[in-house]
C-alpha cells in the first residue's frame, strides 16, 4: 500500500516521446536542418512534409500512448523555452517581471511578452561579459496611464540592476547605453506621472494607445502640468502689436495713455490642446510688460486704438496664468496688479521644469 500512495502523489515528471515520420528523405533532411537552425539562430523553423506523429508518455514504469496524428498541415520546430521571472526592486516596492529565456550554440536570449507595454530582449553571448538588448515602446498595449508609469518604473529598475552588474563600466559600450536608455525612462516616467496627475485635476482619464504626436504631447502637458497643478506663473517671450479696447489696459503712471509711455496690459485668453484624442481647454489671465506706447489712433464707438513697441534694454514680454474655468481667470485678473511681481518674475516652462528637478 505504502508504494502505491507513493506512486500515486510522486513528484516524478513524466517523459514524452515522439515518432515522426516524413514523407520523402528530404523533408527528414529539412527537419534536421531546422533542428540546426533552432539551435544556432534561436528562431522558430516550420517544416513541411510530416506524414504523422505518434506520442506517448512515459513515467518509469509505463507507457501511455497516445492516438497517431496524421494529415499534418504545419510543423514547426521551437527553440525550448523556459520562464524566468525577476524580482527587481523598484520605487514602489519588489515588482516581478517574467522572462522567456532560451538558448543557441553561441547565446542566452531572455525576452518578455511581444505585447508588454515596453518590450525588451536581453542577449547574453557565451564565455564572454557580452550583453546586448532592445527594446520596444508599445503604448497600444496600455489600458492606463498609471499601468506605463508602473511599466517605467519596472524598467529602470532593470536597467538600474544591469548597469550594476558584473562587467558594468564607464568604458564598457552596452552599459553606458542601459544608462542612457535609463535617463529616457526615467523622462518618460515623469511625463506620465504629470500625465496622471491632470487626469485628476481635470476629473478625466487619458488613453495611451491614443497618443498621437508624441513631441507635441509633452510640450502640452508640461504647460498645464506648470500651470494647473503647480500653479505657477509662466513666462511667454512675445510681442502684442496692438489693441482696441481701452478697458483692458491698466495703465503705469499715467492717467490717459501718451506716446512713449511704458505700460502693463492686463487681458484674459483662452487655450486649447488636444491631448490623447481630448480637448482641454485652459483660461488665462495675462499680463503684458514693458510695452512701450508708438501710436493712438481713434476708433468708431469712441474708443481708440493703440499700437506698442519695446526697446532694447526692457523688451516686451507676457506672463499668464491657467484655470480650468473663465471665472477663476477674470477673478485673477482683477488682482493681478496686487502681486505683479509673480508675474514679473515668472521663469519659462522650460526654466520652472528645471528648478523642479534641481
């Protein structure tokens, strides 16, 4: 009794074995040849000619065979592949990522899924410290934003974990570029991040495989990232040539306005982006500086019409700031006179992006 419960509940994996039979003597020298292939290339190699194949299983004791397959119509010979999963110790905690690892006369490959959201492919050359990788951004593949910033952080903690490894030098090419690659990612991750953060503050939600012109996305994003979450004047180096309506000028040491005479302009706009197939449209409240008054001319109504210039040693430029509604802008504009110095000393995208990095 005490073999029979050890057979039964064994841990010994079975065997299997295979009878092919070919059609002709050159599908079974194809065969061969594919075998050869598998192992020195590492790629799958289909085979035609196959008459049938018979299987059983066999565990020791017994064979179990199982029915003859005939009218074979695909034969493809794999390379044997095996999963590797690594814990990789990312920002938020260990995190696994599986690879599938084979092997050919000269190399170890380990890849992920075709389909993960950033795809890589490791090569390990025998006998040496040789490593080489791709790796392929497949945002089509994401469901949310929060799942490729996840994706991103998984990644440089690979990467993180081979530019550390045995062979890991300032001189050696592979891993200088898993450095370079790492400081990509790292950038990606940080505008998916502020990507997620507007999903927030906008109560919507971004699709990835929707992103379109990419360049332009990160422009768009960092300007509303700046402006709605880190509420933050931004500084535009632009000229206005003109306006017509007098109500929107608020005047610097004058009572009406005189040829030459510096002014703030204070006026609202409005800004539209498309980000992932979405409109967004954002409020501001401007302030123009050191415009210089060139010429007035009168306009129908009454009002009149004034042109502007600067000079060399102040040149024009305007500040603004961003709300999601038309009301939070013109109740900005009421006091932007209050606290001009915000806007005098506003920085750039660009120069607000770096300080935060800083």
């Amino acid at each position: 009794m005490s073999n029979k419960l050890k057979d039964i509940f064994s841990d010994n994996i079975p065997t299997f074995k295979a009878n092919i039979k070919f059609e002709n003597p050159e599908s079974h020298s194809n065969f061969l040849k594919a075998i050869q292939i598998v192992q020195d290339e590492g790629r799958p190699v289909e085979v035609e000619g196959i008459a049938s194949i018979h299987t059983e299983m066999d565990d020791d004791k017994t064979a179990y065979p199982f029915p003859e397959k005939k009218n074979i119509s695909m034969f493809t010979v794999f390379p044997s592949v095996e999963e590797v999963p690594i814990i990789l110790n990312t920002e938020r905690g260990e995190k696994p990522l599986v690879f599938k690892r084979y092997q050919t006369t000269n190399e170890v490959v380990l890849e992920t899924d075709p389909k993960d959201i950033i795809y890589f492919k490791l090569i390990f050359a025998k006998g040496t410290d040789r490593l080489t990788f791709t790796y392929r951004m497949q945002l089509r593949f994401a469901a949310s934003i929060i799942d490729v910033i996840e994706r991103y952080q998984i990644a440089i903690a690979l990467l993180n974990s081979l530019s550390d490894g045995e062979g890991s030098s300032e001189n050696n090419d592979d891993y200088a570029l898993f450095n370079e690659t790492r400081r990509t990612f790292q950038e990606y991750k940080e505008h998916f991040t502020k990507m997620n953060l507007l999903e927030k503050e906008l109560g919507t939600s971004f699709e990835p495989a929707k992103l379109a012109d990419e360049g332009k996305t990160v422009s768009d994003v960092d300007e509303l990232y700046v402006l709605l979450i880190e509420k933050k004047p931004i500084r535009l180096n632009a000229k206005l040539t003109s306006t017509e309506s007098t109500g929107i000028i608020a005047e610097v040491g004058a009572v009406t306005p005189k040829l030459g005479a510096i002014i703030d302009i204070v006026f609202s706009g409005k800004s539209e982006c498309t980000i992932c197939g979405q409109k967004i449209s954002v409020y501001t409240a401007n302030l123009l500086s050191h415009a210089v008054i060139k010429a007035i001319e009168d306009v129908e109504g009454g009002g009149k019409k004034l042109f502007y210039d600067d000079t060399d040693s102040a040149p024009m430029y305007i500040s603004y700031t961003g709300f999601k509604t038309i009301d939070e802008a013109q109740e900005e504009m009421k006091t932007i006179m209050e606290h001009k110095e915000k806007y005098v000393d506003a920085l750039t995208v660009a120069e607000h992006l770096k300080a935060m990095r800083e």
